[in-house]
C-alpha cells in the first residue's frame, strides 16, 4: 500500500532537479504521474517510472503557456482519468542586480514562476469546479492538492534576485488566495521552498555530495514531504509555508502582524508617527532584516 494510491498527479519541471525526485517518489507512493518539462527529458523520466513498474506518461510543454497548461491538465484526465494533486515546481534563474537586470530577464523569471504556477492552477481550478457541479450540492467531494514551490529567496529576499525572489514572494501570496479560493472544492493548497543539489544550485560548492554520512542536498529528500501533503493524512492543511532540505521541515509564517500603534480615531502625522517609531520597533531592529533561513 502507497500513500498516493489511486490519485492522479502532475509534476510540472519533472524533467530534472527536484521535480523528478517527486515525480519519481509520487509514483513509488502508488501515484500515476504526468511528468511535464518543456524538455525531452519529460519522456526520458517517464521512461524511467514506467520501467520501474510505476504508472507516468509525459508532456511535453510551458508550464507557463495558457494552451499547455490547459492540455496538461486534459493529458492527466484523458489518460488516468482524473487529477487530485499537482505540483508547481517548473522554473529557472537569470540572477542580476538591479542595476544590471535587462527586461528579458526580469520577464522570463516572473513567466516562468509566476504564470507557470497560475495557468496550470487555473486549469485544474476549472477542472475541479466541473467536477464538483457534475458530482452535485452536498456531495463529498475527492480530496485535491495544489503543491507550489517557493524559494528562500521569496521568503527573505535574496540579492541579485529582483525577478526570482519577487516572483516565489508571489507564489506565496498566490498559494495563500487559492488556498482560500478553493477550500470549498475540497482542495487543499500548500507551498514548499526546497534546498537541494540540481543542475540550478550544482555550481555551488557548499551543495557538494559529502564522502560519507548523510547527503544532506540530495533532492531527493525533499519529495518526502510533498508526498505527504498529497496525501489524505494532510487533509487539514492548507495555506502553509515550509522549509524543506536534508533530514529538516520548517514550519513558516510569513504574515504576521510583529507590533502595531494606533493614532486614535484621527490620521496619523508624521510627527505623531516619529513619536511612535520606539513602540512600532519595541527594542527590535528597523534595519535591513537578518536572513531568516536555516543554516547551510
Ligand atoms: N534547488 C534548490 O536548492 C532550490 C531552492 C529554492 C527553490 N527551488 C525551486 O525548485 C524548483 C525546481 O528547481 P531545481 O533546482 O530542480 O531546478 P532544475 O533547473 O534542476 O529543474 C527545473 C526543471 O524545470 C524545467 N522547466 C524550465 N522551464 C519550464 C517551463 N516553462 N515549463 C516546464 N518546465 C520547465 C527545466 O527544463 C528543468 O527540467 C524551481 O521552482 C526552483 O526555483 C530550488
């Protein structure tokens, strides 16, 4: 028995990194998975699943092209019959300061992340509310995942990211509206920010495979805890935030009101405001906030 048996998923950015581990640990957990990459290595990895006696069929496509993502979203019904987890991950870098950043890059990251976590959600959105309708008021309605896929870098800001971190910062906005928007489809609506060793991070050598011990950047560790929010024991999640690298889940709340002043029942001035300043900060730093993430 599978904690994923019977479900449908896709895994968009499967071609590689991390997606392929969860592509590949979604479908060990009983799964049957559409491995999408705009890449021929969407074919090789499902390939690789059904080889190992596991269920996968590829698409190839842009996550963040309305007409693929729609046709991903059919690709899963028209051969598994259904879709009850997806999984945002598709994306890649183009780093520069804000000085040095032209427009393509900004434009290519914020496609990539930004609309190729929305358009292949969308879809399934739609997909989903069909179903609810066809199923009928007050029916229980099957358990759905959205799995998006964040960064460190949309959580705390990370130089020479104005396009990467902006955009994983909107993933976090988006996971939180959809979560709302379609808690009463049965769906539950989660974000991941992964630290692992892939062809994006290789390059740096704290990621490097020890000689012994524990890998802790091996990707595959990551894919554990989006199995789980997929599954039915996560059914009371949704909306949350986590850290996710090595042996390590963190739990984050990236809204939170720290401290508030009020003026009164009037406007504030901005002499009131200087006044206030001591009690908005209560002894905490106002500076350029320290990086809040775990430790390499
Ligand atoms: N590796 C890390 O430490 C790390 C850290 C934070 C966040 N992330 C995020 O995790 C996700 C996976 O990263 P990774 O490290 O495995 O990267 P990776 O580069 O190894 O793999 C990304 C995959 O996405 C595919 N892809 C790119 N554009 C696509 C598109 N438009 N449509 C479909 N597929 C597309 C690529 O072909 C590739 O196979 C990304 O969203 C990344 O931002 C990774």
């Amino acid at each position: 028995m599978g904690a994923l048996d019977g479900k449908v998923a896709i895994v968009t950015g499967a071609g590689q990194g991390v997606g392929r581990c969860h592509a590949e640990f979604l479908a060990s957990e009983g799964a049957a998975v559409v491995i999408n990459d705009i890449t021929d290595r969407a074919e090789i990895v499902a390939a690789a699943i059904v080889d190992a006696g596991g269920r996968a069929v590829a698409h190839r496509g842009s996550a963040s092209s309305w007409a693929d993502a729609e046709a991903l979203i059919q690709c899963a019904v028209s051969t598994f019959g259904d879709l009850h987890i997806l999984v945002n991950n598709a994306g890649f870098l183009r780093d520069a300061m804000v000085f040095s950043m032209d427009e393509s890059q900004w434009d290519a990251v914020v496609d990539v992340h930004l609309k190729g976590h929305f358009a292949p959600s969308h879809f399934a959105a739609v997909y989903w509310r069909a179903q609810a309708k066809l199923l009928g008021e007050g029916a229980v309605l099957p358990q759905r995942r959205i799995i998006n896929t964040t960064s460190e870098s949309g959580l705390f800001g990370g130089p020479g990211q104005s396009n990467y971190g902006s955009a994983k910062g909107g993933i976090i906005t988006m996971t939180l509206v959809h979560a709302r928007e379609l808690q009463r489809l049965n769906v539950t609506v989660n974000v991941i920010a992964p630290r692992a060793r892939t062809p994006m991070t290789e390059v740096n050598p704290k990621f490097t495979k020890p000689e012994t011990g524990f890998d802790k950047y091996d990707p595959a560790n990551v894919s554990p805890m989006v199995a789980f929010l997929a599954s039915d024991a996560a059914s009371d999640v949704s909306g949350q935030a986590f850290i996710v690298l090595g042996d390590q889940v963190h739990r984050m709340q990236p809204t939170t009101i720290l401290a508030s002043v009020t003026a009164g029942a009037t406007q504030w001035s901005v002499d009131g405001l200087i006044a206030a300043k001591d009690q908005l900060f209560a002894g905490a730093p106002s500076g350029v906030p320290v990086w809040g993430g775990p430790p390499m």
